[in-house]
C-alpha cells in the first residue's frame, strides 16, 4: 500500500538526509505514525538513487529483531548488515527496546559513515545519557497524531470519503481521532477498541517497564481524572482535594509523579501559564492537552461533545504539529488561549471558542483578552463562525477553514 507522506516532518527532516554527524531522533506518542515516517524516508532515499544495500532498516518491535535487548547485539546486526563501503543509512525504530542503546548509536556517529534515524515513543528517549552524549548532535523532530488538516488529506488520499461539511468532518475527527491506522477501521466501536489498546501499550511498555506504580488502580484514577478534564486549569493541589473528595487516599507526590509519567508517554501534553505583564512562566496551575481527543472518548461510554476544550485541544495539536511552541497566557485577571511563538521568535495570539454570534456580551468576553495585548503581533479569535466580527485589528477567523487551508499563524 502507498504510504501518505506526512509533509509537515519530513520537510523538516530532509535537509539532514545525509548528515552523518547529525542523529535524528523522531519521537511521539505510540501509533501516531514515526515508522511510516521512516519508512517514507526510506523511500525518498531510493527514489533519489540510494542501493537498498546501504539502507539498514531495524524495527526492534519486529519478531525478526525481538531478541536484540542490548547494545552489543545491535551493534552485531548493524555491522553484519554493513556490507559497502558507501554512506549508510540506518533506520532504527523503538530504539528504547535496547538497553544502553546510547553509547553504540554514539559510536557509530562518530565514524561518520553512518546517517542515523531512530525513534522512540516516550520522553526517556532524549533524557539521561543520550542528552548527555549527544548535546548539539541531533534533531529532534516530534510527531502528533494526524491534525484535522492531515485527517482530511490522508482521507482523500486513500479513497475515503470526506463530507463538504466541515462541521460533519470535524465530529469525526473528534470521535474518531488522529491515530492514522483508525482512518481504516470502520465502525465506532472498533476505533475505540483500538485507542483503548493503545492506552493499554503504553501503559505495558512506556510506564510499567520505567517505573514502579504500586497501585495500578490509583493510576488509572490520576489518569482517567486528567484526561476527563483536560483543557481546564489544574493544580496538583486541585487535583488532590477533588481526589479525596472521591474518597481516593493518594499522596500530592504520587499524583505529581503518576502526572509526569502521562506528560512522558506523551499521552497528555503539559501546557504552562505565562504571565504576560511580569514576562514569567506561572508555577502550580497548568493545563493539559491529550495528544489525541480519541483518547476522551475511549476512556468515557458518553459520545456528547464539549466544545470548548475540544476545539481549544485541536488548535493546540495543530500548532505544535506546525512547530510552534505554546503556553497560555494570563492578562491580570484575564487569559488568552494561547501564545504561540515560531522558530523565528515570532508571537501570534490566539482566543478559541465555538461560537460568539449568541450574544454580544459573549463577544465581548472573547476579544477582551485580545484587545488588553498591545504590541504589534498578530491577534486571532478562532470559532467555527461563518458571520466574522471585527474588533481593533483582531482577526476574527473560522477554524475550520483556517486549518482545512493549512494556514499558518
């Protein structure tokens, strides 16, 4: 089957094709598509002239490669699948299935015959050692689930039909997700089977295997908590009283820890609070985003949609997905959605809600925020309207349409 080739990645990747001095590292949650991405990669290199026989392809989840746990093992197949003396390029997948793979990836690096690509599905990937021994010598490129821009695309792609209602398709993305292996099951109650599986893969081989949760039943509470409120402003504080409250006895360490293990396995993403007066990140309160909304909905039997954490959730995955970096803003008393800030160091402003057309005091709630930002970056309120409001430069834009055009900000 022909792979879609997830442009926004590999354009960032291409450059370093043939940087041997250069590791690249793809991460991201598990199933959202990294070793397809290198499978692509691989096939640009052939289409482009490389021999198959300088390309050594490892998928460590394989039954061919399941018995290679250590460095001194993969460095055996590396070597005997080396069989030119040309630049080679080696594709490793789930790499954090080898123990101590840091030190022969290094190896390797410096013999400066070798372009590297590994990935790995979890944040331990680039901690400890490998930041260690690496600083300044790889990439990281992260990958999300498909954003709706992608979920259409990839759709189309494969003969799948997609509505003319940008409403319609916007329900099944949320219902559905972005893991792209779901655009080819059909039915709601096998997707769902299938996020759920996920949650359980990653529980087995990202978390269990990392650290030692005593109580698994209180995990899955911490988990189930964030997840069922995700996009609202939680503390660990917050979290505990609401937990206790529940009748569930768990110390705030636990659940800060239980917390972190989730930020890490990339099933939540960690969005922080700045404050734009005082120009300071804000301690304790946070917000957290799933790397795909599927994962609400596989965790809870009820389909009805809240929009607006939804929305605020997709616009968040779509932004890191294009390389922004996010937090949430806080204006004195007020907060803006998100600030976003480019490679180029470049701000942008965003305020999500459904609708504002309803009234106009729901208007005014919405751009008050925007309008209190008073340099000369761009402001957006995003909503799913078709009538726009203009208010002292403010753009006000419709969602859909704005990714669907896969604009950027």
């Amino acid at each position: 089957m022909e792979l879609y080739r997830r442009e926004l990645y590999l354009k960032r990747i291409r450059n370093f094709y043939d940087s041997s001095d250069i590791i690249k590292v793809i991460t991201g949650v598990r199933r959202c598509g990294k070793s397809s991405l290198l499978e692509v990669v691989k096939l640009e290199l052939l289409e482009r002239g490389v021999q198959e026989e300088d390309i050594i392809f490892i998928d460590l989840d394989s039954k061919k490669y399941r018995k290679v746990k250590d460095a001194d093992k993969l460095e055996e197949v590396i070597d005997d699948l080396s069989v030119t003396q040309n630049l080679k390029y080696i594709f490793i997948d789930e790499i954090q299935n080898v123990e101590n793979f840091e030190e022969i990836i290094n190896a390797y690096r410096t013999e400066g015959h070798y372009s590297i690509f590994i990935t790995g599905s979890n944040s331990y990937l680039l901690s400890g050692e490998l930041v260690t021994k690496l600083t300044g010598r790889y990439i990281e490129i992260e990958m999300f689930p498909l954003n709706f821009f992608e979920y259409m695309e990839m759709k189309r792609f494969y003969n799948k039909v997609v509505n003319d209602n940008l409403q319609y398709e916007l329900n099944n993305y949320i219902h559905d997700g972005g893991f792209p292996r779901s655009i080819f099951i059909n039915e709601i109650a096998d997707k769902r089977m299938y996020v759920s599986s996920i949650v359980r893969e990653i529980f087995e081989k990202d978390i269990k295997q990392r650290v030692k949760v005593r109580n698994v039943e209180a995990f899955n509470v911490v988990r189930d908590f964030v997840i069922n409120n995700y996009g609202a402003t939680l503390s660990v504080a917050s979290i505990h009283r609401a937990l206790q409250g529940n009748g569930l006895i768990i110390k705030r360490e636990t659940i800060s820890r239980y917390i972190d293990e989730l930020v890490k396995s990339k099933i939540l993403y960690q969005c922080d609070r700045f404050d734009m007066k005082s120009k300071r990140s804000l301690a304790g309160e946070k917000k957290y985003y799933l790397a795909d909304t599927a994962f609400y909905f596989a965790m809870n039997t009820d389909n009805r949609i809240n929009y607006g954490p939804v929305l605020e959730n997709i616009v968040y995955v779509y932004a890191r997905s294009n390389g922004y970096s996010v937090s949430v803003g806080r204006i004195g008393k007020l907060e803006c959605d998100f600030i976003l800030r480019d490679s180029d160091m470049n701000y942008s402003y965003i305020q999500v809600a459904y609708t504002i057309n309803e009234s106009l005091e729901t208007a005014a709630r919405e751009f008050k925020p925007l309008e209190m930002i008073k340099d000369n970056y761009p402001r957006y309120l995003m909503t799913t309207d078709y009538l726009f409001q203009q208010n002292n430069g403010i753009r006000h834009v419709n969602l859909l349409e704005y990714i669907k055009n896969n604009n950027k900000f």
